[in-house]
C-alpha cells in the first residue's frame, strides 16, 4: 500500500499494517438487503477482499430503493441479491473474492456455519434464511 495510492487515508487512520489487516479479513455477510448491501459496499471501499455472502432473495421493486447497485432491470431479470452485491463488490475492486452458498441437486446449501467459522467478522439479518441456515452463526 503506498502513501499516495488509494487507500493512503485508511492508512493516516490505520497505519499500513492495520489497512493489510483489512485487506486480509474474511467477512460473512448474511443478508444482503437494507442493511448488508450498504455493509457490502463500505467494506469493498475500506478494501475487504474476501466475502461469504448468504441470501436467497431475489431485488424486487419494493428493494430498489435501499439496495445498493440494484437497477430496474435486475427487478424483471430476478436477479439474486447476491448477484447484485457480487457485481458492486467487484465493480469496487475487482480482485476480490466472494463466495455464496454450495448448489446441489439444483438446490441452494448453505454452509453457514463452516464459512462463518472461517471468518472473523460476521454480519446477519436473519429474516429472509432459511429455517436453521444460520444456526451455527452465533
């Protein structure tokens, strides 16, 4: 990280070792609505690079307007909240990695417990998962 690039503020605050920290950490992120869209892009922007992310739903009219990176064509193609968080996180830096639940037998998993075991920070909004999906999260 150099002190003119794009994380030199971070790093005034941080200090360079505190910003490859950041850089380093593994986040859950379990629903990606309201809330977790607005987390999803801060921590892209603070530069995250590693992301579990969990939700089912798909951006509906009534989500356009407090879902980050969410467009009126996304509400006619059912687009996965997801989606959307993946395509904003990589928009905001495209080396990054975001991982979402298994499919298997053409069923989402979730694994919600090894992921977040994996993961120093976790953040839930527990509404929309499934029953017993994020058990373990605690």
């Amino acid at each position: 990280m150099s002190a003119g690039g794009r994380y030199s503020r971070n790093e005034g605050l941080f200090g360079a070792e505190g910003q490859a920290k950041i850089a380093r950490a593994k986040v859950t992120i379990a629903g990606l609505g309201g809330v977790g869209s607005h987390v999803a892009q801060q921590l892209a922007y603070l530069g995250v690079r590693s992301y579990a992310l969990i939700d089912f739903d798909v951006v509906t009219d009534s989500s356009l307007n407090r879902l980050v990176g969410a467009f009126d064509a996304d509400v006619s193609a059912e687009t996965k909240k997801i989606a959307v968080a993946k395509r904003t996180i990589h928009t905001i830096n495209p080396r990054s990695l975001c991982r979402g639940p298994r499919r298997q037998g053409g069923r989402s998993r979730c694994r919600c417990s090894d992921r977040a075991g994996r993961h120093g920070l976790r953040l839930r909004r527990s509404g929309h998962l499934p029953a017993g999906a994020h058990r373990d999260m605690r």
